[in-house]
C-alpha cells in the first residue's frame, strides 16, 4: 500500500541528492515536505546568533520555491516538534514519516521521540543517510567499534571500504506529480516560511551570504569552473586574510545540508580524473570534506564530545575563568588589530578563513588568555554560519591542543601571523577602519606608532582603539610551560589522538620558517612561534 507520508526536513535543505525524500516520493501517494520549526528545539541544541537564522530563513524560502517550481510546496509549522507531529499526522492520516538520519545527540534524540511516537500511533519511520556521504558505522566496525582517531587511521580504513555510495538522481516534476498534498494547503498562510521580523530576528544584521541551495550551487558550480584552480588546492597556501575567501566558502551550505558533500565529492573525483597531476588530502580539496567526514566520526562515537569533562579524548586542563578577558575577545576588543578584524569579520559576516579561526582560537586558549575552547567553540557556534557539532568542537580541541594537535610549542604570534600573507593590512583597515590611516608599518602593532604618527592617523591607541589586553611573549611563554606539564602529566590521554602526520595547516609555514632560519644561520629552536 503507497503510504502517506510526512517528508520532515531537519538539515538537508535541498532538492539534489536527497535520498530520503526520493524514497518517500517513490513510496508514497501523498507527500506533505514538512519543515518544524521548533525554536525552543533549535535553541537548545546550538545557540543560533541573528546571522545564522537569517540563513536558515533564506534556505527555507529557497526550497519553497524550488518546491513550488516541482509542483509541490515547504510547509513550515511553528511550535513543539512532538506536539506538532501528533497533531498533524492524525489530521492527515499519516502513515509514514521519513526523515535523513544525523549523528548529533540532540537530533538522534528526536529520532528516537519519533520512533516511539510511531509505535504508538501506528506509523512507520524511514531515514537514510544524506548529511555525511562516508558510512561511520562501517568504519567504527573496521575499527574494532570504536572510532579511529587519527586522520591517517580514518584514511587507511576509508581505502579498504573504498568511496562513498554515489549520488541519487535530481528530483523532478513527474516525481511530485504523482503524490503531491492537497492543493489548497498551497496557498495556506500558516504554512508560510516566517519573516525574520514574525520571529523577531532584526534585519540590520544580514550577512552578505545568502542561504539556500539556488546560491550554494551557483558558487559550486562557479568553483568547478576552475578546474586547475581546484585539482591544485592546496590548503596551507590559500590567504585567512584575503578580501574574498581563498577556499571555497560552502561550508554554511554544507552546514543545513543545502549542498550534498557527496555530490561535490563525486565532481571533485571527476576533476582528478581529467588532471594530469591534483593535490592529495589532507591538504587537497577532497582532503577537506574527509576531514569533516573524520570529525563526524569521531564526534559520533565519543561521549561528552562537545565538552571537556567525560570526554575520554581531551586533555583536562585547567582553564583560567576570566568573564572580563573572555569578553573582550568577543567583541574583538583585544588590542591586537589582527584577532580583533577576525573577530569583527565573525560578526559581521559569519565566515572566516580556517587560519583566521586558528589565529583567534589559539589566542583564546594556549596561546594568550589561557581560557577553555568551550568558551570559544560556544562563541563560534552562535556567531558562524557554519556552526556545526562536530567540526566546530574537533577543530577547538585541535587548535588548543587538548586533543588531535600535538605541536603545541608552535604559538601562533598575533602580529607576525596576518603580516606574512598581508603586508600593508589592508584587511585590518576594512574591518577595523578606526586604524585605517596606520602606515602599513605599525598597523599589526599600532600601539608601537610614536604618538605624532598616532595624531597624524586620527587614532590616539589607548583612547580611540585599545592597547593591547596582554604582553603576548610573556603569556605565551608562560602558557607553554602550563601545556607542557598538563601533557606530562596525561600523557596516556595525549596519546590516544596522536598522528605522527604533522599538522596540514602548518606544512607552508614550517617550510618557510626553516627556511628563514637556515638564512639566519639559526639552529631549530625548541619553542617557535609563527
Ligand atoms: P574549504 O577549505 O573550501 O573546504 C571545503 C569543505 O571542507 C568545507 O566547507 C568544510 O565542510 C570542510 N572542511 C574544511 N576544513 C575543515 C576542517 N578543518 N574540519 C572539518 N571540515 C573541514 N567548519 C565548519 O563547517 N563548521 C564549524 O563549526 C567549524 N568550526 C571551526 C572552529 C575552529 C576553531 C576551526 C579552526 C575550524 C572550524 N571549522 C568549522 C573548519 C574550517 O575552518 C571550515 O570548515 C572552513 O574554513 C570553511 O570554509 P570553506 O568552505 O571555504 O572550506
């Protein structure tokens, strides 16, 4: 019997490659595409800042309208995902709810509450797939049930299980012709994608990056173009403070499931075929999605993932509690104009460049404040537009060293380091335009003008811009010693995520640093800082 079915959209937010709303389609009469939007649900599994709903708003009414133009239409039904569920597959005669299965605790979570409700009203419950291409379970299998945890263990098992299952075909018209729900719910208002202004959501705060699957295949597909540009991708070398992103920037589209990873994988893998030579992971392009697909698997498999305490794999440090120094970093008042234009450029658009997060997450936690990454990854989870559990936890672990990165003597400096890729600062002037008159000189360390070239730049350090929070040799120094008793002391821990493979993002700079020193004659020093 052809089932009635609810197609609940929770991320994947797309129309290609959805395997789960393809098996609805292909086994149902009626199709209600359901989007809840629980705000009480979302606000407790990631804190959403403005930007981020802005960019789930526009995704919605993009699949609206990609929806529409298949003959079909988004409901999107405000309120408490069970309550809302209950009520409406009795008043549809629901008979089936489909859905893509996640790996976040919050959303297995719902997954279960669903299957129970199913049992008791009698309606079955389908989920594939669709966010992560790489089959974790499989992988934990290969691994004696438990997640591999190096990148280079991840790959080895990958080349045994071999590549992901390919994508499923496009939706069409005649798909949605053959179950569509009732037409007058066409038209209804309450199913309406909300304004920001219903939710409450100020508009003065939109990020220059529009959601949706309509603009993240665009950039997709504009990226593809460039083919020798993506078969040479290599990440150390791209720009964290080019005025346009260097990398790619779907991450917020990847993020709500706009984009398939595996689609872009596949096209990737098409690339390479054709090239006579293409960059190899970590550091290739297809190198980047297998690290998504590593902290995915890990972050299912590991408790407490996004936190420090009950997680078996990060260090237990600690961490300074310091509200007043924490604050300052946020709101990018730190006196470093290079942590502070990173800072501003979260707030203001959502994204930055992967050093650019390593710069200011270092600065945050071993490098300078000496404050917990929890702390951090929260700020990020609110203000990212590709806040995401997994990466965005993983990659606070790495950059303070309290799991998977172990050469924490290398100190990211917070004037050297934008310096070497942006000599005259010019994106320091854009995002902090109160140093726009610096000479390229002193921008990374305007405190050290004299104070007529201060006068001259219309900045009075200390007055119109602050002076830095800290002296970054002596805290780093300082911290150093703290990181290396606390991995004396759990070194068994230490151990557990360690990879001799060195840290991709550093392959340029220690190339250029040896090579620096080899032109001062210097012998490797055990402390560096970049
Ligand atoms: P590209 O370089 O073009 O890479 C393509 C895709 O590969 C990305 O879109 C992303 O899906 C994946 N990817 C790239 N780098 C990583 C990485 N290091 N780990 C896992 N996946 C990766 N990324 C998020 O998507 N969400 C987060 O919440 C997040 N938090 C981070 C927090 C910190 C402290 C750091 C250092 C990094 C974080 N990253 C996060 C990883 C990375 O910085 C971003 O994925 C990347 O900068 C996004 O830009 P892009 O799409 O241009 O990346």
């Amino acid at each position: 019997m052809p089932h009635r079915t609810i197609h609940l959209f929770r991320k994947g937010l797309r129309l290609h490659d959805n395997p789960t709303l393809l098996a609805a389609l292909e086994s149902s009469e009626v199709v209600y595409p359901v989007y809840i939007l629980d705000r009480k649900f979302l606000m407790s599994a990631m804190n959403m800042g403005t930007l981020r709903w802005h960019f789930l708003l526009q995704s919605l009414e993009d699949l609206q309208r990609n929806l529409t133009k298949l003959g079909s239409c988004l409901l999107v039904i405000q309120g408490e995902y069970e309550l809302v569920l209950r009520d409406h597959i009795k008043k549809w005669n629901i008979t089936q709810v489909t859905l893509d299965a996640e790996i976040e605790p919050f959303y297995k979570e719902m997954e279960r509450t669903i299957q129970v409700l199913g049992r008791e009203m009698g309606f079955d419950v389908l989920s594939f797939r669709g966010h992560t291409p790489v089959y974790n379970t499989q992988i934990l299998d290969m691994n004696g049930g438990t997640p591999p945890l190096t990148y280079k263990r991840f790959l080895h098992i990958l080349s045994v299980l071999g590549d992901p299952d390919m994508p499923v075909r496009n939706l069409t018209t005649e798909d949605f012709q053959r179950c569509k729900p009732a037409p007058e719910l066409h038209l209804a208002e309450c199913y309406r994608v909300p304004l920001p202004e219903d939710l409450e959501i100020p508009r003065d705060s939109e990020s220059p990056w529009r959601g949706g699957e309509t603009e993240g295949l665009q950039r997709l597909e504009q990226h593809l173009k460039n083919q020798g540009w993506i078969a040479n991708f290599t990440k150390p070398k791209t720009i964290p403070n080019s005025l346009l992103p260097s990398t790619t920037g779907l991450s917020p589209y990847f993020s709500l499931g706009c984009l398939s990873v595996r689609s872009f994988f596949y096209r990737l893998s098409n690339i390479y075929a054709q090239s006579k030579n293409h960059s190899l992971p970590p550091v290739s392009l297809q190198g980047q999605l297998l690290w998504r697909e590593f902290f995915y698997t890990v972050a299912s498999a590991t408790p407490n993932f996004t936190k420090m305490a009950g997680n078996p794999i990060c260090l237990q440090i600690n961490w300074y509690q310091d509200a007043e120094r924490l604050h300052k970093w946020r709101m990018a008042q730190t006196g470093f104009p290079w942590i502070d234009a990173i800072m501003t450029q979260l707030h203001q658009e959502g994204w930055i460049h992967h050093l650019a997060r390593h710069a200011v997450a270092c600065f945050l936690t071993r490098g300078d404040l000496w404050i917990s990454w929890e702390e951090g990854m929260k700020v990020f989870e609110e203000m990212l537009l590709d806040a995401d559990y997994s990466i965005n936890a993983g990659n606070w672990m790495w950059l303070s060293a309290s799991a998977f990165f172990h050469q924490y003597t290398r100190i990211f400096c917070p004037v050297r380091f934008g310096k070497r890729t942006d000599p005259e600062g010019q994106y320091i002037r854009k995002y902090l335009p109160v140093l726009t008159n610096f000479p390229s000189k002193y921008i990374y360390e305007p405190w050290t003008a004299p104070e007529e070239a201060q006068k001259q730049a219309g900045c009075i350090i200390g007055q119109d811009y602050p002076l830095p929070m800290l002296n970054h040799k002596e805290a780093s120094d300082h911290n150093l010693q703290l990181m290396k008793q606390v991995r004396e002391e759990q070194y068994g821990t230490a151990q557990l995520t360690r990879d001799d493979m060195d840290d991709p993002m550093e392959m340029g700079l220690k190339r250029e640093r040896s090579e620096e020193n080899s032109k001062k004659g210097k012998h490797a020093r055990n402390r560096e800082q970049t």
